[in-house]
C-alpha cells in the first residue's frame, strides 16, 4: 500500500512563505528601478537644464554683490572686449549697465573686469560675460572633439591592459585581444541591452562562462579593476584639491575625506596583519552568503602577494585618468573655455566622474551635468561649458561603444542571443562563484 509523504510542518511552510516573499520583492524592484532610475534622470536633468543659461549673459560684480542682464553678445566673445544687446525683457537696466552709452542699434561695449567709466576695477569686479548654451555649440572648435575622441579611445586600451594584467594575476592565461574583445562587447552592450545594469555585468558573465573552474578569479578580477579605477581617481581628486588651496575649499572635505577613506580600506583588506588584527575572516565566515564571499576574498588576496603587478595596475590607473582628463581639457578649450587653469580640471573631471558613478541614474546621466556646470560656475567660469564639456564627453564615449559592438562580429565572440540570455541572467541574480 502507497505511503503518502507527509504534508509539511507550519515551519516549513513559513520557511517558504518567507523565501517567496523575498523572490516578489527582489522581482518587483528589478521591474521598477529602471524606470525610477529613469525618472530620476529625467529630473535631475530638467533640474540642471532650466540653471543653465541659454541666452547669452552680461553680468556686473561689486561689493555689493553681481547683478546679470541676457541678451547677446556682438563680436568674439573670448576677446577682453566685446560688444553685448540687451534683450527686450532686461529693461530697464540695472544701475551699472544704465550708465553705459549705446550706440545705434541699442548695444553697448563691454571690457572685461573694467567699471562703467572703462577703468580697471579690483579683482573680480567690474563686467564680464558668459556665452549661452546655443552659441556654445554653435562656435565650438570641431578639431576639438577629433583630438578629444583619440584620447578617451586610448583611455579605454590603457583600461583594457589593466584588466589583462589584473586577470593574469588572478591565475587566468588571456590574451590582451580577448581582455579588449570582452571590454568592447560590454561597452557596447551596457549602451544596447535594456535591463543590464552595467557592462561590467556583461563582462563579468562572459569570464566567468569562459573559465568556470576559476569564476570567483573571473569576478572578482573585474570588481577589483573597477574599485582600482575609483580609488586612484578619488587620490588624484584629493591631491588636485589639495594643492588649489582655497579654489575648491567648498568641496575639499568630502573628496579628501573619500580619498582617506579608500586607501585606508584597500590597506587593511589588503593587508594582512590588519585582517587578522579586525578578524576579517570571522566576520565574512557570519555574513549571508559566507561561502561565496570567502571564495572572492580568497581570490582578492592573491593581488595582495603581487606587489608588482600591483604596483603597474595602480600606474596605469593614473595614466588612463590623466588620459581622460587631458581629453577633457581638450573639450573645454574647444567650446571656448580660457577662465580656467588647465590644473583646475584635475580636480573637476574625477570628481564630476566619481558623482556620475553614483548608481541612481542612467549612465550617471544628469548627475555629471550637475556636477560639471556647478564646478565650472563655483569656479568662476561658464555653467554653459561645463555643461556642454558633460553632454559631449557621455556623446564621445557613447561613439566608442557603438563602435565596440562591431566586436559582435569578430571571431569567436558571443552571438546577440547569448548576450541578450546574459542580461536575462543578471535580472536573476548573475552567475554564483
């Protein structure tokens, strides 16, 4: 006689009610984020774009404070002398600008830092202007982003030579042609693929599917490129700031501050007296999902014990961040930028970077837009660059990753099924080590 097996305990099923609680949230944030991260670009965006002048801008400074009228500018606007019109909505015309005499068709001459009688006034005082977004586009140096485009492209070789190396000191034999085919096909499809939440994702999978019997190496290979490129960059922030002294006083705190705290963070997981000091081990051997977190710490320690290999990934960091940064520059002399030491954008770049880095928008798309026209205007020069510099750097580095995607082409790389079965696999949850 057929025995039936016994219906479960309420333990049991509470245990299953908890776990299938759990699956609805995960499933419901995973269908929501990306629209709310969405919305939340949208916003930002709005925000940024309705701060940033349009229309060109005359402005007057004194001790009593800075006092701006929109119009347009007449002549070249980098010149220490330029012609502006007033707009018809600016009148009347606050008291410095009333005092000017205008000719004919309304406008009147400006000189940068001069008073309204034409003499030199005090440092920071006196007139000065500011282009509108449209004319920022519209007079900018092409040859600019040519020169621009070549150093991000080389910006992204020195990146895929760090990850080489990083892979080979995890234990994994690559070639450099098959670090660049799998960093190409996660640039392309962190910008084609809805639902992927990083292109690291992508070439996170693939290395782990490539190597399974080393995928906690693969993983954390990829992890570890990512915290170095961050780390060195907030370093760079930091020192940038640093030795401006008082220009960036308003932000020195927390990028300084984020630069301690990372380096003091990569030494003691690094190191391995400090690990034994804190009982790391103890620590990850309590943590929800003890054993995979062991396996990747496991496989982060082996960086530990080659100081060497080490010692280069940390070199070209900094040569790719200086690579990025001098394209940048390039960018902001281009739409017109002369205001700003070229050192300034040392600070700038990293961090406006490290802000778009911030995991709650697209692309960091709006957060950098906030952060470069904000930096620019802090520091006396144009929001309009700033932000046009932003809009045409995400622009330059969107080209590169379309053209990354011809690697779907190349041989031995995977097929738009197998990617788009990847990117069904990280809305799972990825790939265990």
């Amino acid at each position: 006689m057929e025995q039936k097996p016994p219906s479960p305990g309420p333990e049991h099923l509470a245990t299953s009610n908890a776990g299938a609680q759990k699956t609805v949230k995960r499933t419901l944030f995973a269908r929501w984020r990306a629209p709310l991260q969405a919305l939340f670009a949208v916003f930002v965006l709005s925000w940024v774009f309705q701060l940033i002048p349009w229309r060109d801008v005359a402005l007057f400074r004194d001790d009593g404070g800075e006092v701006q009228v929109s119009g347009e500018l007449v002549g070249d606007w980098k010149q220490d002398r330029v012609g502006f019109l007033p707009a018809q909505d600016s009148n009347p015309l606050p008291g410095p600008f009333a005092a000017l005499q205008r000719t004919g068709d309304g406008s009147f001459e400006l000189s940068r830092d001069a008073n309204a009688s034409g003499q030199p006034s005090a440092p920071g005082h006196g007139f000065d202007w500011r282009p509108g977004m449209l004319r920022v586009f519209r007079e900018m140096d092409p040859r600019g982003l040519a020169v621009a485009l070549s150093l991000f492209v080389l910006g992204q070789l020195i990146v895929v030579t760090r990850w080489w190396r990083l892979l080979h000191g995890a234990g994994l034999r690559v070639s450099w042609y098959e670090s660049l085919r799998l960093t190409c096909l996660g640039l392309f499809f962190n910008l084609a693929v809805p639902g992927l939440t990083g292109g690291d994702l992508v070439k996170a999978l693939l290395a782990a599917r490539a190597h399974p019997s080393r995928k906690p190496e693969a993983l954390v290979s990829i992890a570890f490129d990512r915290l170095l490129g961050l780390l060195c960059m907030a370093v760079l922030a930091a020192v940038a700031v640093l030795l401006s002294g008082d220009v960036f006083a308003e932000i020195r705190l927390p990028v300084v501050g984020a630069a301690v705290l990372g380096v003091v963070g990569a030494v003691a997981i690094m190191s391995g007296g400090l690990r034994r000091a804190i009982g790391l081990e103890r620590i990850l051997s309590r943590l929800p999902l003890a054993g995979v977190l062991q396996k990747l710490d496991a496989a982060l320690v082996t960086y530990s014990r080659q100081p060497a290999q080490l010692a280069l990934c940390v070199l070209l960091s900094f040569l790719n961040h200086l690579t990025v940064i001098g394209g940048i520059l390039v960018l902001g002399r281009a739409f017109g930028d002369d205001i700003l030491a070229w050192s300034s954008y040392f600070a700038i770049a990293p961090v406006a970077t490290i802000v778009s880095a911030l995991p709650i928008a697209p692309g960091g798309w709006g957060l950098g837009e906030a952060a470069y026209s904000s930096l620019f205007s802090m520091l006396g020069a144009s929001a309009a660059i700033g932000l046009a510099t932003s809009v045409s750097f995400r622009l330059l580095q969107m080209v590169i990753s379309l053209v990354a995607g011809l690697f779907l082409f190349a041989p031995g790389s995977a097929r738009l099924e197998d990617m788009k079965n990847l990117g069904g696999a990280t809305e799972r949850g990825g790939i265990s080590p």
